[in-house]
C-alpha cells in the first residue's frame, strides 16, 4: 500500500509518515498543497492523507482538483475544525473520509486501511490463496496457520501480487507501489525481495516467474 502524507507541520507529518511505515506501508510526504497535487496525478497512490490547512494551494482546492482529474486515489481529509458544516464540506468536495485533529494514531491507520480496500478494484479485509491468509486489514500474514514475521517491502509485495489475481505484476509496478518515491530505479531491490518472500513461504512455492512479464501467484 502506498500513502502520501499531506501536511505542513513537518514534525507531524514525519511523525506520521514513520508510523505508517511501522504498519507496512510505503510513504511519501508533502508539505505543501501545489507540490501534493503534482505528486498525486503523477504517481499511483492507494491512500492521499490530506491536511485542509496548506500553504501553496488549500486543502480543499487539492481535493476537487483531484477528483475532477479523475484521480483514483482515495482522500483522507485531516483538519484541527471538527464541526459537522466541516464534514460536509470535506465530504462534498469529494474527500472519502474526513478525521479532525487530534486524533489517536490506530484510528488513523484503520482509516487508511479501509479506504485502501475500497480502491480500484476494492480490495477484501482478508485474502486467501491456499492456505496463505493475508489479512490487509490487520497487516499480517500466514501459511498453513504459521505466522509469517513479513518486513514492510515483503509484506506489501505479497499483498499486491495477492491482490492481482493470477496476474504477472511487473518489477517496475511493485517498486512505483510498494516502496516509495526515494527508491532507485534501477535497484535490484524488488529482486531481493521475491527472494526473502520466497524464503519465508516456503514450499511449494506459490510465487512464480514470468518472463518478461515479472511476478505471479
């Protein structure tokens, strides 16, 4: 899964950029409305946690301006006002769930975990191949009733090729949604990866390569 941070209270936002990092999920961080914008429509997000209050462009301009570039990432909108007018506002904008300030940080990974599931195409609390159980919902995994001690990178490959149902998923996809803006390019990371992952399945193997094409369940 991969979210994008959207505040500009850069102690906060790292603050939470590391705890959702700690829940398995690749995290970038904006700090500013114009630059956010940019990224969203440039970059696939499953989750946009968008602050109201932004200098740049508001928080509020961003939002419609996603929504009416038909942007499929879902919003999260945060804000320190909590009244009902607020709510509305935020819903009415096109925000698909709205948390006021402050909140109490499990809340808020819950959050992003439900709108997650609600992406295109939506994604179910818990997914099954076998007897491999990912539970998206609560982030962990398991294999004939073994619990799996899946790092984030592992945990989110898995989840994505899972998710995808029978289809090859390229390297270059799991790097743009696993990890996160930082990753190079042309790292053997996503390699390394499959390789650990295939490790701590164990067999029968269950992750297959497809040539020229990248990765399977």
């Amino acid at each position: 899964m991969r979210v994008l941070v959207v505040e500009d209270d850069e102690e906060m936002a790292q603050t939470v950029a590391v705890g959702l990092r700690r829940a398995r999920m690749a995290v970038d961080v904006s700090f500013d409305g114009q630059e956010a914008l940019e990224r969203a429509l440039f970059s696939d997000y499953d989750v946009i946690v968008l602050d109201r209050d932004l200098p740049g462009m508001h928080g509020d301009e961003v939002c419609a301006e996603l929504v009416a570039s038909g942007c499929r990432s879902r919003v999260l909108m945060l804000t320190a006002a909590a009244t009902a007018a607020d709510l509305v506002d935020g819903l009415n904008l096109g925000a698909d769930d709205y948390l006021p300030k402050p909140f109490d940080f499990p809340v808020l990974v819950a959050r992003i975990g439900a709108l997650a599931r609600r992406a295109h195409p939506a994604v179910p609390p818990v997914v099954r191949h076998g007897d491999l159980v990912v539970d998206t919902a609560g982030r962990r995994a398991s294999r004939a009733g073994r619990h799996l001690e899946l790092a984030p990178k592992e945990f989110g490959v898995l989840e994505l090729l899972l998710t995808s149902k029978g289809r090859a998923v390229s390297a270059e996809e799991l790097l743009e949604r696993v990890w996160d803006e930082a990753a190079d390019p042309f790292t053997s990371a996503v390699k390394i990866t499959i390789s650990r992952l295939r490790a701590k399945l164990g067999s029968p193997p269950v992750i297959e390569t497809v040539a020229k094409r990248g990765y399977r369940i």
